[in-house]
C-alpha cells in the first residue's frame, strides 16, 4: 500500500509540517493519516480483514484526493485543506474499522507524532487540566515558531531537503517549549496518557520499515591488529582456553564501546551523512576514528598482555603477512624497524591522508554496498607509500618478521 500522499504533492507534506508545529492544528484529524502505515498497523496488529478494509478506503481517498488537488496544483496551502477535508469524511469510516484498543493505540501514536499539536486535542487538556495561561504561552511559542519555517518554506532559493529539515526541527523545539511548561504531574500524566513510545521514525517510510543504520567501516591496521585473532590464528599461536575466552571477551567490549562511538557521532549528527559536503564527512569520519583510536589501543594492549613472548612474534608474523607495510602501524614492529621520529611523522601524514581521503567510503547504509574495490585501491596507494618511506634494511627486516 502506498503512501497517502503521493510524491507530487511534495509542498502539501512541507506545508502539513509547517503546521503541525501550531497548537492551533488538530491532533486528532492528523491520526487518521497513519493508518496506511505498515508500522502501525503492525503495532495495531491488524487483521487482514481490517487492513483490506482500510487500504480500500484510503485507495478511494487516493483517487478523490488526485481529482481535488489537480484544479488547484501549485496552491499547497490549499491542498493541504483538500487532504485535511478529505481526512475528516472519511476519518470515521477508518476508525470504525478498529477495535476500542486499537482505537486508543492509533490516537496514541498520533500524538507522539504530532509534537506540540497534541496540546489542541481536548482530552488531552481536559486530562492534563492545562490552564488558560500554559494555553496562551504554548501558542506564543509556536506562533513564533511557524512563522519562521513558513518564511523558508516560501522561499523559492530554499531546496525542499532544507524546508522539510528545518520544520523538524521547529517541531522538536516547539515540542520541548510545550513540556517544559508543563508542571511535573503534568508531565507525569502526559507520559501514561501517550501510552509506550513508539518510533515515530517508522512514519517516513510508507512500508513501515527504516532504512538500515549507517555502518562505519573499520579498516584493519597495525593499530587494531588484535582483530587479525581469528579461527586460524588462534591454533596457529595455540592459545589456551583461558587465554581464548579472555581476548573473545576483550573483543567484545571493544565491538561495543566501538558501536557507542560509531551511534553517537552518526545520530549526534545534524543531517545524514550522504547529504553532507565532502569536509563536512571528512570531519565526522575524523570524529570516529579519533574518538575510537583510545578505544583500539586499550583493547590492544589488553590483548598483548594475554599472549606470551612467542604467541606475540606469532602475531606480528601474521600481521605482517596480511597487511604488509601496514604494520608498521604496530608499536612492537615499529621498534624492531627502528624507525626515525621523521619517518614516523610521515606514516602519520600518509594514514591521515588516506582517512580523508575514503571518508566519503566509511559510511554505509548496508555494509554489502560498501565500495571495497575503490577503498581497496586506496589501501595499494598507501601501502607503496608506506614501502617507500623505509630504507633498504628496513624492508628486509619487514620481510623477515613474516617468515
């Protein structure tokens, strides 16, 4: 089932944004365009009998809306009557569908999606006995907010990407504004009034379904070169059950202070990561990998400990063989290289280089789509560089440690 609005009406979804910020629009019209929503008529658990009923109406809604709009095309504020008249005719006909907990389920979520507009439903004020002046200041606020997005939303300079951005964001302030004039058991009673919350991002998506969480790719290294104790590793440096048992669980605080680090910065950040300028990615990337350098170098030191003096030329032996000049990257072989303070500011210089360089690679929706092939082309380029900087008795010893 499609959505309700149809892509063309794409002014009519900024304007309905625009305002939803108001507490003069209706909370209670407003849920009747969720129930096309696959999330939630999963979270409704809709029987099919229901979902064929209600996709028929709103497929009749779909056709009368198309007839509507098209006499007044280029006018949103008008479409967006048109939608609004065409909810509330039909809007009986969809709640008749449900069940009296269904009812009450679909009233929730409309409200936790319609930000600060829950405040004109009136039992919402009759149960939250909202006073004269919290009324008055709720709209102050939203007034203010409105007209700001509705000037953007207005200007034909402005890209609709920026409109639909900026009037999310003044519905979240305008939302915050609203709680933070309410009393403590007032918000207290709005909480069990909303009932549990539901992810009120599944309502973008008209199949009910986010997109995969952005993945960063992690690149193996000298600095990270722990990860390299894998399956075959580990009978090559014959570990013990104990030491065994205590890397798997060294890595795994490493995957999930990682993980932190990586969800953090990603959802911290003000627009996705595909929609920003290259420095801005650059920027995030250098973010990640920063803040998850002290991270890779607690869990590698953790790791090291665990080994003895053979197990760890055994792993220095393995991670020369896999990732090459890439290991001078690693404390101990970086010693054993002897390298100079200028040809380790240059290996500095290099890796930083290639991090900016495949920014715009790290992040993925699906980590099958990450482009390996150009960031592999990337590695080789660093990797002669990296051979380049060692002298002729260095790269023989490199060469020796993988034998």
């Amino acid at each position: 089932m499609r959505t309700l609005l149809s892509s063309r009406c794409v002014l009519v979804v900024v304007w309905q944004l625009v305002v939803a910020v108001s507490i003069a629009h209706s909370a209670d019209k407003s849920n009747r365009t969720l129930f096309g929503n696959s999330a939630v008529q999963r979270e409704l658990k809709l029987t099919d009998e229901q979902k064929a009923k209600i996709n028929a109406i709103l497929s009749e809604m779909e056709v009368q809306i198309a007839k509507a709009v098209k006499a007044v095309e280029g006018d949103p504020e008008q479409e967006a009557d048109i939608i609004d008249s065409m909810l509330v005719q039909q809007g009986p006909q969809l709640e008749a569908v449900l069940d009296r907990q269904q009812a009450l389920r679909i009233w929730q979520i409309g409200l936790q999606a319609g930000g600060s507009a829950m405040f004109n439903s009136g039992r919402v004020r009759r149960v939250l006995n909202l006073t004269p002046e919290q009324l008055t200041k709720m709209s102050d606020e939203s007034e203010k907010t409105v007209k700001r997005v509705t000037l953007l939303a207005k200007d034909p300079t402005v890209d609709r990407e920026t409109v639909e951005e900026q009037a999310e964001i003044a519905k979240q302030e305008s939302m915050k504004s609203s709680l933070a004039i309410l009393t403590a058991r007032q918000r207290a009673d709005l909480q069990v009034l909303l009932g549990k919350p539901f992810d009120v991002e599944l309502l973008k998506y008209p199949d009910g379904q986010a997109p995969r969480p952005l993945t960063f790719v992690f690149g193996i290294n000298g600095k990270n070169a722990f990860l390299l104790v894998n399956s075959s590793l580990k009978q090559e440096l014959e570990l013990s059950e104990s030491q065994s048992k205590q890397i798997k669980e060294a890595l795994q605080k490493n995957d999930k202070n990682l993980t932190a680090i990586r969800l953090s910065v990603l959802k911290g950040a003000d627009k996705s990561f595909p929609d920003m300028s290259v420095d801005e990615q650059r920027r995030l990337v250098h973010t990640i990998l920063t803040e998850s350098a002290r991270v890779h170098g607690e869990t590698k030191q953790e790791v090291l400990q665990i080994l003895s003096t053979e197990q760890l030329h055994q792993l220095e032996q393995a991670i020369v063989r896999s990732i090459g000049a890439r290991a001078i990257e690693f404390d101990t072989i970086a010693a054993r290289l002897q390298l100079t303070a200028e040809q380790a500011a240059t290996v500095a210089k290099l890796i930083a280089e290639f991090e900016e360089t495949t920014a715009p690679l790290r992040v993925v929706r699906d980590q099958s789509r990450f482009d390996s092939l150009t960031f592999d082309r990337h590695l080789g380029k660093l990797e002669a560089a990296l051979r380049g900087i060692l002298t002729p008795e260095q790269a023989k010893a490199l060469v020796q440690i993988r034998k």
